[in-house]
C-alpha cells in the first residue's frame, strides 16, 4: 500500500493541494507527517495522508521521472 502525505496551503482566495512525500507503509508515512509538521511554521498550511490507489498506470517509475 502507498500512503500519500498531502500538503494543504488556504489562501484567502482558495485551497492548494501538493503532494509532498509518500510511504509504502503507515509508520514511515507518519514519521514523515510529523517531521513536515514539525518543520512548517505556516498557521495556513496543513499537513495530512492519504491512502493512494494503487493503479500501475498512474504511477511513476523511476525510467519515466
């Protein structure tokens, strides 16, 4: 399973979505989530996982980055 740490940044206009990291299991994904947490002093910027889909066709391998 691939675990997606998704960055949400609120503007007064609208929501941004990033992903920032991923994982292949839920206690690296949240280590991971804690660091970034840890590390943004943003108010406005939030920080959560998501549970990817895994669909080889949708995912990069390292030929194709």
């Amino acid at each position: 399973m691939i675990y997606l740490i998704v960055r949400k940044r609120k503007t007064n206009y609208s929501e941004d979505y990033r992903i920032e990291k991923w994982a292949r299991t839920t206690r690296d994904a949240n280590k991971l989530l804690g660091a970034l947490t840890l590390l943004e002093d943003d108010e406005d910027t939030v920080h959560f996982i998501v549970q990817a889909q895994e669909n080889p066709a949708l995912l990069l391998t390292e030929e194709v980055a």
